[in-house]
C-alpha cells in the first residue's frame, strides 16, 4: 500500500479498483472511474433524495467471518463478496473501505428498463415540440435503456401543460418526472421555498404555493437542473434547437463573483447564457439577471464607427488624433472594473507614458445577495490593482476630476468605457475639456468626445478577470463583434505603441500577457493559453488591507480569503 | 369446544362495564406496573424487554428490544418514542379496539418505553379516520397527567415526558415509519432513504427515535408485570406473547381474536373461532396478513422447512398462527389482519380493488411504485370492464416485479405482492377473463361486484 494517499478508499467498480476519497458517492466514484451511472433526481450540488430509481447497482461488501472476523477467502484466494439480494441506489451509498459495486450487470441493466419504462408509460410524446429534446436525460437514456417498443395501452394520465411559475419560468407538469430537483434547489440554494408537489402516487403535480411566484433571481436554475423539458424559461422555449448552439466558456460581468457561464450562440447570435460549473466559485448556478446581460449588446444605442469630431475615421486614423491630443499633456484617466486584466494594463501603461495627473476607476455597487451577486457589481477591480492602474479602491463619485476641470488643471480625459457625466462631471463641463472615449454604446460622454473609440462586449472578446476571491478567470469571444470594430485590446496597443514608441503593438490577450510576465511579478508563471478552466488564484496579499466592500457569497468569506492568499503567498 | 382465547392486551377492554377513564383503570390495577418500572434502572427495563423477545405488531415482526438497542445514544442528542397508530392496513382493526377500550394500558406501557429509552418527548401519531380515538386518547392523557403518570416528575422522580396526539391526514403511507415522522415533522409524508435515515440514528427531526406499534407497546407494561423471561414462555420461542388477529370477510364471525402466538392454526381460526363460512359458501383463498400479504389458496399444499430444519406439509388450515409459519409458506402474518374470501369472489375484481387501494395510496415519490401501482390498477380494472386481454396476466407480474424490491420503502412489496401472487395462484381466472372478453361477455355473475 506504499504510495498511496491514505486518505484515499479503494472500491471495486466492475471487478476493477479505483482510490477515491471518502464520502464519495458511488454515482461519483463511477464518474472518477470513467464509467456513467444514469440518474436523474441526484444533482451534485442537491441533497439526496434517492427517487428516480435510475441509478440502481449492485452492492457487495467483503465478507468475514462472524466468529473470528477473519475475512472469508474463496477458491481463487480472495476475499470472498457478499452480494445483496436487492439492488441499492448508487446516489446514496458512499465509499466504505472494500465496498464492491457492479455497474453493468443482468440485473442493472433490467432495473434501469424498468424505471426507464415506467418514467414513459405517463409521458407525453411531446419530443418533436419540447424545448429540452437534445439535451434531455429522458430521451437520452431511453435511447441506452428503452424497451423500444410500449407495453402500455391505458389511457395516459392528463396535466396541466402551461402553468407560469413566475415570471421567467413555465411548467409543462405531463413531462415533469417528479424528481425535486427543481424544490430542492429552491428551498436548499435559493432559500425560498415555494415550489412543492400536490396529490399523490402518480397523479402528483408540482406546483407553487398558492399565492406564491417562483420568481427569486436564481428561479431560472431550475430550467437547468431538470433532467426533462417540464421546466422551460420563458425567454428562450421555441427559439432555437440546443443542438445548434455553440458553447464558449466565458465570465459573467455581473459582479466580482465571477460567475462561470457558457454563452450559448448561433451563427453569431447569443440565444442564451448558461451557469458552467466552478466549485470553487459558483457551483453550477448563476443569477437570473446575469443570464439577460447579452441582450444590450444588439441594440441602436451600439457604437459602431471610430470618429473625430462626429466624423467617421479608421482607428489608426483614431489613434494618431488621440496621441496628439494625449501628448498636450494635463491628462486625466478614467478606467473601467469592467475592463478586461489586459486592457486595464495597457490603460496604465498609457496612463504613465502621457503622465498622466490622475487615474481613476468608478465604482459600482449594490446589496450582495450572500449568494452570486455581490456588492461590487464592477467585475474586476482587483484586476486594476494587480496591474498597477489603481492603488486605491474606487468612487462612485468623481467629484475632484470636475474641480481639475475647472481649474484649468486637466485638458484632456480618456475615458474607458465610463459616462463621466454619470459620476459627478456635468456635461457642460466635460465639454471644456478634449475627450477620448473608448466605449460600446453611446451616452452623453460619448456625445461630446472629440475621439471615439467603439468597443466590444465581454461576449465579443478575450480576456481576463480578476474576482473577490484573487482568481483569474479567462473568458473568449462567443460572437463576432459590429463590423468594423476590432478587439479593445488592438485599439489601445495601438495608442500605446504611438505614445511610447514601441514597435509591435499586442493583437491579443496573449501578447499583453507576454509583457505582463515581466513587469508583474504576481503574473509571472502565467500563460493566457493555459489558464485552467476554473481560474487560477493570484497572490493579492498585497491588497488585503483594503477596505473591499463584498461580504459573504457562495464559496467567498472576506475572513477566510485573507487566510487562502496567506497560503498563495506562502506556496509561491 | 372452540380454542379459548387468551386474553392479555385485550384482557378488560370487552368486559361489561370496564371504562376507559382512568378510575376504572386504576381499580383494575392500573399503573402499577408504572410504579414498579420506576423503581427500576432503565437498562434494566430494556433487558427484560429483550429477554421478552417481544416482536413488533406492526407489520415487519422486528424484535423490539433489539429496536430499543439500536438506539444512537452517543449522539447526545434527544431521544424520541413514537406509537404508530396509523392502522390503515386494509384488514387490520385491533389497535382501535385497544385505543377506544383501554387507553391507560397503551400510556402506562408508553411511559414505561419511554423512561426505560431515556425518552425526552412520547408522540401517539393516530390515523385522521379515528377522530373518535384521537379525543380519548387526549382525555386519558390528561387524566394520567393530573395523576402524576405523564408530563413533568413522573411519581415524583426526576423523570419528565410529555405524550402529544398527533392526528393524521388520511394517508395510508403515514404508517410507513420515516413517512409517518416526516409528517410529524409537518411535511408530506415521503418515506426516506435507508440508509441513511434509520430512525434509531436519524429519525424524528434527525435525533434517535423509536417507532413502535399500538398492541406492540402495550405488551410492555406486561413484560414488567411478569419479568421478560416468563414473558417469553408464552407462545412459541419465536412467537412469543400474544397476538391480535382481526378476521374479516366471509365467515360468520368476523372479529379480533387474542391468541398466544402459535397456538392455533388457521383453520382452528376460521372454521372454530369464526364459526366457518357463510352457509353455502366454500372457502377459497386467505390473506393472512393484511391486504398486502401474499394470498393463500384454500386447496393448496405447503412444503419445506422451517427455520429450526423441521419439514412441514401442511394445508392452509394447518398453519399455525405466528410469524414464521406465514414466512415458510410464501406470505407472512403481516399486521394480523385475516382476510377470509370465499367462492363467491371473483379474484381478478378482488385484486382490482386492492390495486385501486394501492394506486390511490402510493405516495409518488419514487418512480417503480408510482407509476407501477398505477399502471396495474388501470390494467386490472380494465381487465374487470370486459377488456381483458389474454397478455394481461403476464405483463402484471412482470410490472410488479419491476417494483418489488426496487423502491424506497416497502409500499413496493405491498402492492406488488397481491398482483404477483393473485395472478400466480389463480391465473386461471385472469386467462377466464380474457377469453371471456373475447366472447363479447362483460362482468361477472357470481357474486357481488368489488368494484
Ligand atoms: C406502507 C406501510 C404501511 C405501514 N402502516 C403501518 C401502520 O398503519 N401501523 C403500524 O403500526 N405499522 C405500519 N407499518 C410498519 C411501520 O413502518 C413500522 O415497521 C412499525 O410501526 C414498527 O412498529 P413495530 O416494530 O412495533 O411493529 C407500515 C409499513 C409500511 C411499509
Ligand atoms: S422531456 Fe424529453 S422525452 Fe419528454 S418530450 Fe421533452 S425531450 Fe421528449
Ligand atoms: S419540474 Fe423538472 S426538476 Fe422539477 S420535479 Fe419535475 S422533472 Fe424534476
Ligand atoms: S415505494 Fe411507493 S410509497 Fe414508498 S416511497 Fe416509493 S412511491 Fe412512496
Ligand atoms: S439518482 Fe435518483 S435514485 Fe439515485
């Protein structure tokens, strides 16, 4: 047993042995051993209810003695198994040492046709017309473990077809398998309770409390987490096939909690945003508000066209007119906790190359929910102090840039992405001053700039963000930004290369990345390509003295985080 | 000569004049088991429970001293006893009879569990249909409480418990212990998972709890009165005490019997006791244990061997009435409740209406059960409204053994169990059915329809 992480069980899965840790269920330990165990109402991240009967498996344990508790060793020289008679829920059994399961056997396999043709015996035959068809466990499995053929000719039973829940979410009860996922994220992650079946046996129907809406801002997880198409969002039911949409990983720019997503697209459209699993982060959920963030990004409000002066013009065009501008000197810099790692550095790097009087980043902020969103609702201040932008943590209110205005002290603002006439400049005073504004949709600020730069969307680029917790966490571009309009990172390594003389601007995140191992020690080891899929923690220790405004969420503590970067800071 | 009953649960309650308020009960010698128990250690009480080899009456026919053993103490955590007083297995009616008749036996028994378990609070969970059961339940605890036998310092120990009615809904599954503490707990009553939630680990708002049954419970203060040892002497060694079996349907008198265990057979019963069937009418099959036991043919022969390795060969009215005979011949005695059909039934309509009864309690929460009980029932009465088919037959057992032994508590056994040994022993009847069917002919005409 040399070698071996003793903290690790070894079970027998199919005859062969795997090490797992302890507490593992035997759905999981299948997973860790490669092999699917079907289920339905066990849901990683759920209670355990032991429902759906779909994970049925064999169950052995070695067998000793009764008088001497020596193991019973059999012919071959092995621990003899007992096998018990009836099959056990893989969902609820956990790892004991020696435990012995069986995946595939006669029996598994008839038990799994049978709740397999039981869960269809009083379902419609709705798949031609169901939002779910395509990525439904029910028409899955079926395929795996259907009898292909009905013994049943009763007549069907009949439920409601189209009961809203609330505002986001509709029921179709005849598809609903009973499996309470849907309550039990209600009552366990959602903490509101108003889901809950009525009747009984087979008659049972899910259904709200009288007088209740399932409208919290999570509600839209249950249309995930059911195994079937009963569950649908109102927004996205008859709008596309889910077997035509791309996923691509991305960040949800909510808040600072970072919450993992999939943006789910179609020949460049988005049609919906779904949580990606991060245990370390968000679990498998996500708010409900941050599912609709993409449906500003096709609005007229769009800037799609790098002007001077109202005119249309090229960004190199751009560029020149706001380096000259940006040479004058008397610059102040507004950033953004929306931008991305990348472009916050290259932000600072313009920042120092034109001297500027000030840089500063306008906060964001709101009630955090303890759950997924949290107070400050700029996904990535932490990243504009890692790349040395900011060294304070940001106001609402940029009450002294108006003064410097006024007294003559600044001439010249870059704004990244921020309408200053939002935090406290006027726009009368904004237009005593040149103004380059780089953003994706058009206010005020906008309106008086002198340069315009259009940018893209999180949804329409690479890069990085930084969350609460100092994880870097990457996102890439779901679908093509306005023609015409290139990446953020282009625009402003284009500036940057006119004010400091450099050669070769960046392109991408990579090339930004390059440069940031060098001048970032924190940065250091890091490589755009290979940032691991659920982020990598950064040593924020530096930071740990501000007063930064989230409280608890999820899987974040201000407490308990302050001891994590110890151990970053510690590793490193 | 019909076998004498022996009497001890039921000892007073049908005696002329005996009430159920706590004077009668007292001049009966009411409570003194109560004051000998308090003069006793609490293990000690639970060793003579042991000794008794009391078995539950509530259906499953598990030791309750072992039960009481189980008991998570480590925890630290409260412990809670429970009377299951659910009775809604078709066919079983004796805990009402001692609930209406004799209510101070069940609280003095109650108290003596719950200070030899080191209980902190005592719940009699009771069926909705017997409101009447619920109010004397609540006006004999009363009485016991001024009397000083419940609630705080019991016979001036230190010693304090309280016991609360709590009134069912009027669901079968109530009765189903993990389904009957998550109603307590004010849920739906959705049994849970074993393992994990043993109620003598996790029970009763997750804290150690023991369920017990009505006439199981009352066997205690019995046990205290004559020591777990003599106890065990009466019936057979693994029947021992008495048992109430409640005789339903067609023999000329119906009613609930008080018999050592093993010491009649079920003939002796049905033709002796229940003074044999209606005139006329032959006996043709018995559901010994309530409706969810396996049905036994009249004409039937049964082999094998016992657990002590003796060989039987009996006929139905040879099986002597405890656990283990009932388990040798395929069924089992269940919640005592004997139900007698004569020639006259039908048996598809007769299991058409337990699986109508099944259907409509099945809790719904896990997927066998809930879709199978259903599915048999629309079969079965499909089969009974002209539209049998000769396919039938087969494809309700095969759906019953998709349950059986495949969901979360026994409810799978109890309606797949009629369907399965229905079809099997009188299949002859569903083929009848089919072909009867088959030839335009609708119904049946021998005897009352039960459906
Ligand atoms: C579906 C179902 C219904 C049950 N109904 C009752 C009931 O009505 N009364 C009862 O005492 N036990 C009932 N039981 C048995 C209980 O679960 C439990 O085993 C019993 O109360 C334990 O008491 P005992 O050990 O004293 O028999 C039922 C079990 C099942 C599976
Ligand atoms: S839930 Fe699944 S099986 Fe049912 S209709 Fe929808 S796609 Fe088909
Ligand atoms: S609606 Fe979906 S998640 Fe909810 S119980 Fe039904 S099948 Fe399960
Ligand atoms: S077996 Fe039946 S009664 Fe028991 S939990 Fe499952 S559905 Fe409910
Ligand atoms: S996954 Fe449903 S019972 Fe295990």
């Amino acid at each position: 047993m040399t070698g071996r992480d003793d903290n690790l069980i070894s079970v027998f899965i199919d005859e062969e042995e795997f090490l797992v840790p302890p507490g593992t269920n035997m759905v999981e330990a299948a997973r860790l051993a490669g092999k699917e165990i079907p289920h339905y109402c066990y849901h990683p991240k759920l209670s355990v209810t032991g429902n759906c009967r779909m994970c049925l498996m064999e169950l052995g344990m070695p067998l000793k003695d009764h008088s001497t508790g020596e193991p019973i060793i059999d012919r071959r020289g092995l621990q003899k198994i007992g096998w018990m008679p009836r099959p056990a829920i893989a969902c609820a059994t956990r790892a004991f040492p020696g435990i012995h399961i069986k995946t595939d056997s006669e029996l598994v396999r008839e038990c799994r046709n049978g709740v397999m043709e039981f869960l269809l015996v009083n379902h419609p035959l709705d798949c031609p017309i169901c939002d779910q068809a395509g990525e439904c466990s029910l028409q899955e499995y079926a395929a795996d473990y259907g009898r292909g053929y009905s013994r049943f000719v009763e007549n069907k039973n009949v439920k409601p077809k189209r009961t809203r829940l609330g505002p986001r979410v509709m029921l179709d009860d005849e598809r609903c398998i009973l499996c309470s996922r849907c309550i039990r994220f209600c009552k366990e992650i959602a903490k509101d309770d108003v889901l809950g079946f009525v009747d009984r046996g087979s008659y049972s129907t899910l259904t709200c409390f009288p007088g209740k809406d399932l409208q919290n801002n999570y509600s839209l997880n249950t249309v995930d987490i059911c195994p079937v198409g009963a569950l649908t969002s109102i927004d996205f039911r008859f709008k596309m096939r889910v077997w035509f949409l791309k996923e691509t990983p991305s960040i949800c720019a909510e808040s600072s909690v970072g919450v993992n997503t999939h943006i789910e697209s179609r020949e460049g459209k988005i049609y919906r945003i779904t949580p990606r699993r991060n245990d370390e982060v968000n679990d498998t959920w996500i708010p409900d508000s941050g599912r609709i963030l993409y449906k500003s990004i096709d609005t007229d409000e769009r800037l799609i066209h790098y002007t001077i002066d109202g005119s249309h013009t090229l960004v190199d065009g751009a560029a020149k007119e706001a380096a000259t501008l940006l040479r004058e000197g008397a610059v102040a810099v507004v950033g953004s906790g929306r931008a991305s790692v990348e472009e916050q550095y290259l932000l600072g790097k313009i920042a120092s190359a034109v001297k500027a009087i000030s840089v500063s980043l306008v906060s964001r902020t709101g009630d955090g929910d303890g759950l997924l969103v949290s107070a400050d609702r700029n996904p990535n201040v932490r990243g504009a102090l890692l790349t040395g932008l900011i060294t304070s943590l940001p106001h609402a209110n940029l009450g002294g840039l108006a003064s410097a205005i006024e007294s003559g002290e600044v001439r010249t603002i870059l704004s990244f992405g921020e309408d200053l006439t939002q935090c406290g400049v006027e726009k009368q005073l904004l237009e005593k001053v040149n103004v380059i504004y780089f953003g994706s949709h058009c206010n005020e600020t906008g309106e008086v700039a002198k340069v315009v730069f259009p940018t893209l969307t999180v949804f329409e680029k690479a890069g990085t963000f930084i969350n609460q917790q100092f994880r870097l966490q990457k996102f890439l571009p779901a679908v093509p930004g306005p023609q015409g309009v290139l990446p953020d990172i282009v625009s402003l390594g284009k500036l940057c290369s006119i004010l400091d003389g450099e050669a070769i601007p960046p392109t991408g995140p990579e090339g930004v990345w390059a440069e940031m191992n060098t001048e970032i020690p924190q940065f250091s080891a890091i490589d755009f390509e290979n940032i691991p899929i659920n982020g990598i923690l950064i040593d924020g220790s530096q930071w740990e003295h501000l007063p930064f405004i989230e409280g608890m969420s999820l899987h974040y503590d201000p407490d308990n985080n302050r001891q994590i970067m110890a151990e970053v800071t510690k590793s490193k | 000569m019909p076998p004498t009953e022996q009497r001890i649960i039921l000892k007073f309650a049908d005696q002329p004049g005996y009430a159920n308020d706590i004077e009668c009960y007292l001049r009966h010698g009411g409570y003194e088991m109560l004051h000998k128990a308090f003069d006793m250690e609490p293990g000690d009480i639970c060793h003579e429970v042991e000794l008794s080899r009391l078995r539950g009456r509530g259906g499953a026919g598990f030791p309750a001293g072992m039960k009481w053993k189980f008991l998570d103490r480590k925890s630290g955590k409260p412990i809670y006893l429970i009377c299951n007083a659910d009775e809604s297995e078709p066919g079983t009616f004796k805990d009402r009879q001692i609930i209406h008749k004799d209510p101070h036996q069940l609280i003095e028994s109650m108290m003596i569990a719950a200070y030899a378990t080191g209980t902190k609070l005592a719940f009699v969970y009771i069926r909705e249909e017997f409101p009447e059961g619920a109010l004397i339940l609540e006006k004999a605890i009363e009485e016991a409480r001024a009397a000083n036998f419940v609630g705080p310092k019991i016979l001036g120990s230190d010693y304090s418990c309280e016991i609360i009615v709590h009134r069912g809904a009027g669901a079968y599954i109530c009765g189903e212990e993990t389904g009957l503490i998550e109603s307590l707990e004010g849920k739906r009553p959705y049994p849970r998972i074993k393992p994990p939630y043993f109620p003598a680990v996790l029970g009763l708002y997750q804290c150690p709890t023991i369920v017990n049954n009505v006439e199981t419970l009352c066997n205690i203060k019995h046990i205290i009165e004559i020591g777990g040892e003599a106890y065990s002497h009466i019936g057979t060694p693994a029947a021992t005490g008495t048992r109430i079996w409640c005789v339903s349907g067609h023999v000329r008198k119906p009613g609930y019997y008080e018999f050592a265990g093993g010491a009649i057979t079920l003939g002796e019963l049905i033709y002796d006791v229940c003074e044999g069937m209606r005139p006329g009418r032959k006996l043709k099959a018995v559901i010994p244990g309530g409706s969810s036991a396996k049905v036994l043919r009249a004409d039937e022969r049964f082999h094998g061997h016992l657990k002590d390795h003796t060989s039987f060969d009996w006929g139905l009215k040879d099986i002597p009435l405890d656990y283990d005979s009932f388990m040798a011949v395929g069924s089992m005695s269940g919640s005592g409740g004997v139900i007698v059909l004569d020639d006259s039934v039908d048996m598809v309509e007769a299991l058409a209406n337990l699986n109508a009864f099944y259907a409509h309690e099945s809790c719904g929460q896990c997927t066998p059960c809930r879709e199978g009980s259903l599915w048999m029932k629309k079969i079965t009465s499909r089969m009974c409204s002209g539209e049998a088919r000769s396919e039938d037959a087969d494809l309700l057992v095969s759906i019953s053994k998709q349950i059986e032994g495949r969901t979360i508590c026994a409810f799978g056994e109890a309606c797949s169990w009629p369907t399965q040994s229905f079809v099997a022993k009188f299949k002859d009847e569903f083929v009848a059915k089919a072909s009867e069917a088959q030839s335009q002919a609708t119904g049946s005409e021998n005897g009352d329809r039960l459906i």
